[in-house]
C-alpha cells in the first residue's frame, strides 16, 4: 500500500515514526511519502518537507507566516495528487491538516486522522466538519471517546502513542559522563522546538538557576536548532545542552521546567516532577482567553480532570513565580502528592501498543472500507 503522512511538529514525526514502523511490520509493501521530521526519515520512504519549516505557533505568528503556510498547503496538495496514495494518515496539526482532509476527501483520497485535533477545547462544531471530511479517527486521549460520541461520532480509541515510544527507550549508563554532566541533581529544561516558543520561554527558565546552585540545569535542545541557537540565552553562564536525548535526560532528571504539549504527558510518565510554563504573543493570548473553554492547558491535568502540575501562562510565567514554584517540587509534600497523582495517570492511560493497534485498523479500513 501507498502511504501519505503529513506532520507538521516534532510530536507529530515521533508518531508518526512510530506509526510507519507499524504499517511495515503489518504490511511488507508499504511505501511511504510525507511531510515529516527526521524521526519519519530514519523509517525509510521520501520526506518532502520538513516540519522546521511548517511550525507557527498562535494566532498572530500564522497570520504573518500566512503567505509560508499557503505556500506549504499547496506544495501538500499537489504532491499529494501527483503520488496517489492509497490512504492519507494526518497527524495532529490541525490548522493545517484539516485544509489537507477537505482537499484529499473531495479528490476520493481515504482520510485517517491519527491524534485527534482538539476539538473539545474551542470551537467544538467543527466536529460537524471533520465527521465529513475524515474516513477514520484515531484518538490517543482517554476523554476524546465521550466527547466524541456526544456529537454522535464513533471513534477509536488506540491508547497514547508516547507509551510506545517509552517502552522501546533503553536508558544509557553513561549519559552524564557523555555530556559532562556533573554528580549534582538534575533539572531539565524543555522549552519546546518552536522558535517563538523557545525564544520566550527559555530566558525565563534559566532565571531560575542562579538561586538553585545546588542542582545543574540541562536543556533538552530541538534538533533543528544549533548550539550557537541556546547559547545566546544563557547570559553568558555555562549551562549543559544535550540534542536528541530528551528521554535519557528526564530519566536522570529530579525535576523538570515543561513548554505546555506533549512534553507535559512525556515528563510525568517518566514520573518527573514538573512546572509547565507557556508564553504567546499579546495579541494570539487575548484571542484564547475569549475562545478556549478548558480549565487546563497541560495534557496531564486535562487527562486526570484536575491540577496535577502547576501552570504558569503568560504574566505569570515570570522569574519569581517560576522559582518559588520550582522551589516546591525540589522535595516534600508537593512533590509526593504529584508523584501519587502520576502513579494514577499511568493507570489511566493504559499500555503500549498504540501504534500497532492503529496500524491493524487502518489495514482493516483498507481492506474492508464499508465497515468505516
């Protein structure tokens, strides 16, 4: 079979990775073409278009990346005519993905989406649309059947993907003496693999570290960005950076400072205690507030349906509130309370297999397209 995957940030390629390495185990012809990252590379078949160059965050930094994105969608859809694939799997990214859906769906292109956009937080008559224009859901969060169905549409539930990948992760015994790493307690950085995101979110992150001499602060660098890139932010301080090696060093981390996404969910897997901190521009911030209807923007919280980590947004992703927080989670009853509640969130998100199971049911669909 001819596969057509499309994602546009860094979760979306180690999905998407994985997803790949399902589709050829269960399918030995699969072929693949996709707009994707290194991780999809490394599975073999024909990248198109890195994600480097498709990732915008918040509403104002799309509209003066308006003319890029366009420029993108259609370089997708005419690709994506010219290869002819058998199916079209979506990932995520939604601003994007859903145009691709609409265009693939009137061309008779079969439409699987795998990581659910998320509907539930705004906007959530949009699942009018995507019940036309998506063939298959894949839904990797718990509440998403519920909130599904309420609109009177059938999705499957495969589990989270990030299971999987934390399943295959094999901890190296020499991560700290690779990197240089000293004996003192570690507290990760992560802070995301967006220019914007990282731009403002990394300064605030490493004003915490001048009152912490105690632990050592690594950051967790995006692949698609050069040391030169971090070392602009360290206001001239040395501070340890490590690419391509995030779970080795949350597996060695006491604490964690998280950009709100998927790396939330990553971190309290690894059962690391966290502050998830997020920061967007003025204007992108203001249009959220009067839209967004959820109580919490980290992925753990929404999952375990009440306030698991703290999260500083915006004003109060400040250096002050930052360190007292980060304070708290070093050692006592905030950090046992969030340990027992991570304990709980791996009970609620079940076991590895996600990909697998996603693949046999896009198989399925392939085979069996009326059953969908």
């Amino acid at each position: 079979m001819k596969y057509y995957l499309v994602a546009g940030e860094a979760s979306g390629d180690l999905h998407g990775a994985n997803l790949m390495r399902a589709l050829t185990a269960a399918d030995p012809d699969a072929s693949f073409r996709y707009f994707g990252g290194d991780k999809m590379q490394q599975e073999g078949g024909t990248l198109v278009k890195h994600y480097a160059d498709m990732a915008f965050m918040g509403f104002t930094e799309v509209v003066m990346n308006l003319n890029t994105i366009l420029r993108n969608m259609k370089s997708c859809k005419q690709d994506l005519l010219e290869y002819q694939p058998d199916i079209l799997i979506l990932i995520d990214f939604p601003g994007f993905n859903l145009k691709i859906a609409e265009f693939a769906k009137n061309k008779g292109i079969k439409v699987c989406y795998y990581i659910s956009p998320k509907v539930w937080a705004w906007n959530q008559k949009r699942v009018l649309k995507i019940k036309k224009i998506v063939d298959k859901m894949f839904c990797i969060l718990p509440f998403e059947v519920a909130f599904y169905k309420g609109w009177d549409m059938e999705i499957d539930y495969v589990g989270n993907p990030l299971l999987d990948e934390i399943a295959q992760f094999n901890p190296d015994p020499a991560f700290r003496e690779k990197h240089q790493l000293s004996g003192k307690k570690i507290i990760a950085l992560l802070p995301g693999s967006r220019k914007q995101e990282i731009e403002r979110l990394l300064p605030v992150m490493l004003s915490a570290k001048s009152q912490f001499p105690d632990y050592q602060f690594v950051i967790a660098g995006a692949p698609s960005f050069a040391p030169d890139y971090y070392a602009q932010f360290s206001g001239g301080h040395e501070v340890a950076l490590v690419f391509g090696q995030t779970y080795n060093l949350l597996h060695q981390a006491h604490a964690a400072i998280v950009a709100s996404g998927t790396a939330t969910l990553e971190t309290a897997l690894f059962k690391v205690p966290q502050v998830v901190v997020y920061k967007g521009g003025a204007i992108s911030i203001a249009i959220a507030r009067m839209v967004v209807k959820i109580k919490f923007i980290s992925l753990v919280n929404l999952i375990m349906d009440k306030k698991v980590v703290t999260e500083l947004i915006q004003e109060d992703c400040n250096p002050k509130l930052l360190a007292s927080t980060l304070g708290g989670i070093l050692d006592g009853p905030v950090r046992e309370s969030m340990l027992l509640d991570y304990k709980a969130l791996a009970e609620v998100m079940g076991t590895p297999g996600a990909s697998e199971r996603t693949a046999a049911l896009i198989l399925d669909f392939l085979k069996n397209p009326l059953k969908g």
